[in-house]
C-alpha cells in the first residue's frame, strides 16, 4: 500500500498500461514533454517517447477523431481533453461516430477508446475551466461514462476502461487531483467498470453522488454521524453509464430515503436519472421525497471566489441537505 | 494507349485488367439506375446515387491493396465499393432494409457503406466526419511501423488510409483538422475529394473562394493533385503516385477528381430547382463511362460482342440480386436492440 493522490493514481494506471500492452497510446494537448497541464502524463513522454505520448494540434474534434481512427485500427488510444469545458467542438465525434460504431455497423467495428477530462468547479476556473459535462453524455447509448472519487478507484476503473472494447469518457475531479489522497496498493488490481461503491454503510437515509460530491459527502456523512447522530449510507455512482440501479434501489429499500448530490446544474443533470428510477423502481420503499442538491441552472461556474462558493454544493451544504431528509 | 503513355501507371494495366475497371464501372451504373427504378415504384424508401463519378472511384479502388488497405468511403461510393468485393445482392439487401444486410444489419440508410472483412470503416450522414478518422487510422498504419510492430514493407498489413468525400464536405472542420494532422505526422493518408460541383443545391463557387479544393494542400504540407474525374485511367495514375508515397513514408495526398453528379441528390432531391436540364445533359455526354468505353474501343479492347455481353450479364446480376433482396425477410423489431456495447475480450492481451 502506498499513500497517493488522485492524479499519482491516474498517472500510475497509464503508466502501467502502456508498459502492459504495445497498443496503448497516449495524444492530446501538452500531453509530451509537459507532462499535461495537470501533470497527469508527466514522465511518460521521457518513458515511452513521441510515438506513443503524441502532442496533439489544439483541436479537440481531432484528438478525437485520431483516436477513433486507431481505435478502429485496434490501438487503444487514451485522449486528453485538456478541460471537460473543450470537449463539446469534438461532440460530433463522440456521439455520432463513437457512440454508434458499433451498432451502426452491426457489430463489426468497436471503438476501444478513452477519453480523460478533468471536469468541475471550485478551482478559480471560471465558466470554461470549470464545467461538469457528464450529463450530455449518459444520456447516449453506447458511451460508458466513469468517474472516481478515490485513488484507488481512479487506478482500477481507468485500467479497466482502458481495457474495455467501447469508447469510455473518464471524467477526473480535477478539484481533487491533489486534495483527495488514499491507499493504492502495488499489486496489478482493477475495478470493474459499472459496480457502484457503497462508500459508508448506513441506516437512515441513503446519499448517491460522484466524484467530488462523492468525496464532500463522505465528509458530510461523518460530520452528520458526529454531531447529529444521523447514520447515512453514501454510494459512490462511479460509473454513471451503465448504472448500478440494483445498488441504488437495494439502498434506498434499507434506508427509505434518498438525496443525490451533484455539482452540475440542477435541472435535467445527473441527479434527474437517479430520481426518475427511485419513483419508477422503488416507489414503495421511499418514506419520503427523493431530493436533489445541486448546482443552480445558470451557465457555468463564475470566477469570482463568493460566487463560485455560491455555486458549488460542499460537506456543509450536503450536510444541511442530509439534516432536512433525516428529519423528513 | 498512346505513346506518350508509357511512363503512366495505367499504360501497365492489362487488357484484362481495363476490362475488370469497365466492368465494375457499368455494373455500377446498371444497379445505380435499378436503384432509382426501383424508389419510382416505391419499393424502396431511399437512393443516394454515385451516378457520374464511377471513374473516379473504379480508378481509385484499382490502386489499393484491396481488403487490406483501409478504405473509410463516403455515400456516394458505389462503385468503389464493387469493385473493394461488395456484391450487388449486398447493395440491394441494404436499398430493402433486409435481415443480414452486410453493412449494418439494415440499421443504417442505403450507402452508408462499411465492411469489416474489406477493411471498410462503416460510415456515417453527418459529412467529412470519416476523415479525421482515416487520419487516425493513418496514424495506426504509421504507429505500428515505427514501434516496430509491424515491417512497413509488409503488404498483408494496411499500409495507407484512403478516404473519399465530395467538395461541399471540405468545408467542414472536421476536414481541416483530419488534413492538418495528416500535414503534421506525415500521415499515410489520401484522401479523394470528388468534386461534382454541387453540394446538393449549393455549387462549388459558395463553398470556396479558391478555385480547387487541391489548392488548399499546401496548407497542410501535404502533396495536392487535380485529375479529370471522369477519366478513369488519369485517376489510376495520380492514385498510384498517392498511394506509392503513402506506402514509402512520403506522406498524405489530396486528390481531387473534378466530376459531375448528373442526377439529383439522392431520391429525396430534385435538381430542377438549381441548374437547367442543358446543363445536365452536355454533361452526360462527357461522363466516365461513354468517354472510358470509346477509348477501350479505339484500342481494340472493347468489342461490341464483349459489351453486349456485359449489358447482359449486369441486367441478370442486378435482377437476380433484386430477387435475392425481394425474397429475403425483414430483421425482427428486437433487432434494434442489439450491439449497443461491445463485449469484453475473452483474454486480455
């Protein structure tokens, strides 16, 4: 076991792939000598060379296309975009040509392709270095959709999307590249894309969040435990296409209750889904509302610190939000 | 062939080799004009035509290493496709949505070729989207030479991507972007632009202010050549040069293959709207296939005796892969639910 932080575990799962298979490659912007803006392929480019750690042009549509391209070929390509808030040029790519390989083509052709972004708010990033994006793409069939909240999970779940056969958007905290730190052990492990995490166990009301909400709510829930003797069960989603729906209602079945938690805004995000299978799925086990705490609907993180503050749930307005339920 | 043709790829084809390139180009065409037949009396929902440009691609297709070149086609491509090994029973089950089209599984329109046995990338609608990718799967081609797994001389691999587009489809930016990443890594790309001066309604001088799309090359440090589309022997040889310097690490060719589309759009268009019928009709005249017929006939090739047998043998080819369609069943409604995701590999490499 050895103490890392979220992005040391990014970093050692790319490392440990591209050392594992030949096909592994790594493009996108800053990606070589620079080691990436946030430093997760640092030392890769000195390690494996410019033919496998590829400076991308500055266009996101093409990282892309490049890696479908070799996908297609059967490399298995990992693509950078250097903030989720720039994928949208390379949309097009992702949902149309992506998304739909393999059933467009009936099953002939697969797209093993991943596609890294750090995502979210809380770092001065303002509207365009802060967006949460995940939404845009759970909703299309054919994608997986990942997000860790722990150092272990970043490492396990990007060696498995890695080594899956479809295209995989693994979207990083990027808030908790540094700040979330956590035990990774030496062995070869993965984590298996789709399983949720049931973070802490509890009785009285069950939490659904991911990435950073997953990480604050955790310390929501201890500070809840501690002060109020509220006893809530946290899930961490991890990966939020395919659903773990079995994890989700077996919760709520215990509990009776749900909140989700979320820092994209709050209308049609993430949380919608959660809510939509609690009422279809497991309307006879609510004892109360499913409620939602979330980004307000307005176009992006702004810059200023008291409006970004404003913006973003954190463990204490996650922990009013547990108070209200409990004592629904 | 003319003396002056000698130092021209296509002055070694064999007879029997311009025969093959006729062949496919009047097959093309038989079963292109099925097609439109066949939506007339509305038993089929749609047709995209590759009517005129059939020298374009039979002269492309020639050139490849076909079933082991990459190919990530475009609409249009009929006859390219023919001639990479399509049957015309393949076409026919996709013009009537049939149980085991070859393509899709009869999810996809008519056209939106792809075949991985061909080593053909299943294309999409939205335009100039296959060419970043055919640069990404240059850059595979180029990725596994140099890190040396695989031999770059070794023609049971692909060696270069080739992908096809018409003119309207290079105002797209996915264009630009696929080019500027083929200039920069010297890509084993050529992509074909078949230009027929109309991007359905809108002609060529409302998509660029530059009088070729080739001209554009030099942007992208990639080498540009302008061919009469038509001429099926002159497409056979500026491919063979594109195709020769993609195989010997020379880098991306942008060919652009100057033709006509002389029938609308697709079966939902009509081209009365935008130019007049004068037009259309000189410019039949000049298409590829009379043009390619009356050289092979000049040369002796071509025998009248050897055309009629042709025009019968693409009659009963397309008739007979008419009935195979005809005859075949639907896909169940639960079809659509299937090859959303990929499954594992049973063993990780």
């Amino acid at each position: 076991m050895t103490q890392m932080t979220l992005i040391d575990a990014l970093r050692l799962a790319m490392d440990e792939e591209l050392a594992r298979d030949p096909r592994v490659f790594i493009t996108g912007e800053d990606v070589g000598v620079r080691g990436g803006v946030f430093r997760a392929t640092q030392g890769l480019h000195e390690k494996y060379g410019g033919a496998r750690i590829v400076d991308s042009p500055l266009a996101e549509l093409s990282i892309v296309a490049i890696g479908i391209g070799a996908a297609l070929a059967d490399l298995r390509p990992i693509c950078e975009i250097q903030f989720a808030d720039f994928i949208h040029p390379a949309f097009n790519q992702i949902v149309n040509e992506a998304a739909k390989m393999y059933y467009r083509s009936n099953g002939q052709w697969r797209v093993p392709l991943v596609i890294r972004a750090p995502y979210g708010g809380g770092i001065s990033g303002g509207l365009y270095h802060s967006q949460s994006v995940e939404a845009f793409f759970t909703h299309v069939p054919g994608l997986k959709v990942v997000i860790p909240s722990t150092p272990y999970d970043a490492k396990g779940l990007l060696k498995s999307a890695v080594r899956d056969p479809n295209p995989v958007l693994f979207f990083e905290p990027k808030k908790g590249y540094r700040a979330i730190k956590g035990d990774v052990p030496s062995d070869e492990y993965t984590v298996p894309l789709g399983p949720a995490r049931v973070a802490r166990a509890g009785r009285d009301l069950s939490v659904f969040a991911y990435g950073m909400m997953a990480y604050y709510t955790e310390i929501a829930a201890e500070k809840v435990a501690r002060e109020d003797g509220i006893d809530a069960e946290v899930i961490d989603l991890r990966t939020l296409l395919p659903l773990d729906k079995e994890t989700i209602l077996n919760s709520v079945k215990k509990t009776g209750k749900a909140l989700v938690v979320y820092e994209d805004n709050r209308t049609m995000g993430f949380g919608a889904e959660v809510a939509a299978l609690l009422a279809d799925e497991g309307f006879e086990t609510l004892d109360a509302p499913v409620k939602r705490l979330a980004a307000p609907d307005v176009p992006s993180v702004p810059f200023s610190p008291p409006m970004q503050e404003y913006f973003m749930p954190n463990p204490d307005t996650i922990a009013a939000a547990i108070r209200d339920l409990a004592g629904y | 062939m003319t003396t002056n043709a000698v130092a021209r790829a296509s002055a070694q084809l064999s007879e029997q080799a311009l025969l093959e390139m006729f062949w496919i180009m009047l097959l093309s065409r038989r079963l292109d004009e099925r097609a439109w037949a066949l939506h007339r009396q509305g038993k089929i929902a749609f047709h995209i035509s590759g009517m005129g440009h059939e020298a374009a691609q039979v002269g492309a297709a020639f050139t490849l290493n076909r079933g082991i070149d990459y190919v990530h086609p475009y609409y249009r491509d009929l006859a390219l496709m023919l001639a990479l090994g399509i049957t015309p029973t393949d076409f026919m089950m996709s013009l009537f949505a049939k149980k085991g089209e070859y393509s899709s599984g009869a999810r996809q329109m008519p056209s939106h070729f792809g075949y991985k046995p061909l080593n053909v990338v299943s294309g999409s609608a939205p335009v100039a989207t296959q060419v970043p990718q055919a640069a990404g799967l240059a850059f595979a081609i180029k990725y596994r030479q140099q890190t040396g797994l695989v031999d770059p001389q070794d023609a049971t691999q692909p060696r270069v991507a080739f992908t096809s587009l018409g003119e309207g489809s290079t105002s797209q930016g996915e264009w630009h972007e696929g080019m500027n990443w083929a200039g920069v890594h010297k890509l084993p790309l050529v992509c074909l632009v078949q230009n027929n001066i109309y991007a359905i309604s809108v002609p060529v001088a409302s998509q660029m202010a530059v009088a070729n799309v080739a001209d554009r090359a030099a942007a992208y440090g990639v080498t540009g050549v302008v061919v009469d589309g038509n001429d099926v022997l002159a497409v056979y040889d500026v491919m063979t040069e594109a195709v020769e310097r993609a195989y010997n690490g020379g880098g991306a060719t942008l060919v652009e293959a100057k033709t006509y589309r002389p029938v609308p759009h697709s079966s939902d268009d009509d081209d009365r709207s935008y130019r007049t019928r004068e037009e259309v009709e000189a410019w039949k005249e000049k298409g590829p296939i009379n043009r390619f017929r009356r050289t092979l006939e000049a040369e002796g090739i071509l025998t009248p005796e050897i055309l009629e047998d042709y025009e019968i043998r693409a009659r009963a080819e397309v008739d007979h892969a008419q009935a195979n369609a005809e005859a075949a069943p639907y896909p169940e409604g639960e079809d659509a639910l299937g090859d959303v995701y990929a499954p594992a590999d049973e063993v990780q490499p």
